[in-house]
C-alpha cells in the first residue's frame, strides 16, 4: 500500500487563472485590449449548456471578454459556417469555441475546419494539430494541456517516464501522446482494439485514461505508485433514482495503489477551463504580434 496523493485540479486551476487575469490586465493596460472569446451553442443539450455557463463565468472572472451565441437545434450547418466566418473576419474576437456535440445534421469536422487556427482556441484545427506533433507553436487542446501541468506538478520531469494513454480521441488521446513526446516520455497509446489493456495501463508510471467508460480501469490495472490522470466524467446511477459522477477509474480501487490521482470531479474540469483561458489570452498576443505572458 501506498499513501496516494489527491491532485487538486481546482487549486492548480485557480493559480493559472490569477496568473491569466493579472496578464490581461497587463495587457490592458499597456495596448487597450480586451481578449475576445466567442462561444457557440447549438441545440440545448443540457450537459453543453452548463459547460458553457462555467466557461463564461470563468471568462469574465479572468478578465477577458465571453460573447455567447446560443442557435436552436434546428440551425443549418450553413448558417454555422456563415457564423464563423463572421467570427472570423471580426478583429475584436479572439478566440472561437463551438461547444459539442453538435446536432447530427452537422458535420464536426467540417465546422472545425471552418474556424480561424489563429481563433482556434480548441486547439481541434488541422493546422494547430500538425504543428503541435511537428513540434512547432500552436494553440494546444485543452484538456491535454491542463493534463500536463498536472503531471508536471506531480513529478518536474518527466523526461524518461513510461506513459500509458487509454483512449485514442482526437479531443483528448492523440494530442496527449503529442504533448507526453514532446516532454520526452515513452508512449504507448492504448485504443478498443489493443490486446490485454490491463497489462499494457499497468506498464505506465503515468497512466492517463479517456475512454467514457465509468469505472472502467480497476485497481489491478495500476502500476503501484503510479501518476493516475482521470480524464474521464461519467453519471453512475444510484439504486435510488439519482446519480452520481464517477470517472473512468475505479478511484476508491485505485487508492493504496496509485502515487497519485485525480479526484472526478475536481482535477482535470477545472484545469481544462482554465487552459482555454490561456488559450484566449495567447490567441489575442500572437494575433497581434505582441509578445506573449508566460503561463
């Protein structure tokens, strides 16, 4: 058994956003400029519309500027796509983010194609991807990122490191194993066709599970004293009608066993808002060729 350290998402979270504010009030100050980020919401997909909701308190508490534009369901993925070219081609914003899912009568990937890269705050756009695995600047996605500063306050260096990345999403598996490249680990990427996933997660000094499956990765499937990112936000119904939100790691399994783990909820939501926010700020710098705060 080992005494497994609780990462606190919410306190790492709280720190960049205070450094974000005191930058853009910075920024403020010295250009006049207030950092523009732009939401949309298509449909009423109630878990999206409190994403949005926390990511525009957010916003506005850091500083910046958060412009929501909320469609109904029925949009036309032509009059989103004439959305964004407005978004654009408009000076005073920033950043882009669309909110998904999107309705199935619209195409993702055609929408995130659509966006600005230099607005692409998702860090979802083609060209942000290519530069992120070929080791150039980009705007970074943004759970991936928050991952990271997570790790890095776990254990400095991670150079060395095994790590282990279950789930192979573009939202959130590939851009991780990009980002575990660049900080020199050694990376296995683990997906629904991998043979015994369990012996390959077990492998992994750090372990980074995002599958959407609740509870999934057991105790068993730990290395002891391993670094566990649960990435993971799954409702567990209860026997009495509620529910309750889990990860995709059996955490109270994982206790004794992992060095150190995040907490669902509380580690990587919080961190991952505040990455966007980051994402904005750094948007808003580069766009105008001034020289960017370090976060």
């Amino acid at each position: 058994m080992v005494a497994t350290k609780l990462i606190d998402g919410k306190a790492r979270a709280a720190l960049l956003c205070a450094k974000i504010a005191a930058a853009a009030k910075a920024l403020n100050t010295r250009s006049g400029i207030i950092p523009r980020l732009s939401v949309i919401l298509v449909g009423d997909d109630p878990a999206s519309e409190v994403y949005v909701r926390s990511k525009g308190k957010a916003t506005i508490e850091a500083g910046l500027q958060s412009v929501e534009h909320k469609l109904p369901a029925s949009t036309s993925e032509a009059d989103l796509l004439a959305l964004i070219a407005r978004l654009n081609a408009d000076e005073a914003v920033d950043g882009i983010l669309v909110q998904l899912p999107l309705p199935k009568a619209i195409d993702p990937q055609r929408v995130i194609e659509a966006i600005d890269p230099a607005k692409d705050v998702d860090g979802f756009h083609p060209q942000n991807v290519g530069k992120l695995w070929g080791g150039r600047k980009a705007l970074i996605p943004c759970t991936p990122f928050g991952c990271v500063l997570l790790l890095r306050d776990v254990v400095p260096n991670l150079a060395g490191a095994e790590a282990v990345i279950l789930g192979r999403s573009n939202i959130v598996g590939k851009p991780m194993a990009a980002l575990l490249l660049a900080e020199n680990c050694t990376v296995t990427l683990v997906h629904s066709r991998s043979r015994d996933a369990a012996s390959l997660a077990r492998r992994g000094d750090i372990l980074v599970v995002a599958v959407g499956k609740p509870e999934l990765v057991r105790g068993s499937w730990i290395k002891p004293g391993a670094v566990v990112i649960d990435v993971g936000i799954n409702r567990m119904p209860l026997p009495d009608g509620k529910s309750r939100l889990v990860g995709d790691v059996a955490f109270a399994e994982a206790q004794g066993i992992a060095g150190a783990i995040t907490p669902v909820p509380g580690g990587v939501g919080p961190i991952t808002i505040a990455c966007l926010l980051r994402n904005t700020l750094i948007a808003a710098c580069r766009r105008r060729g001034l020289p960017e705060p370090e976060l």
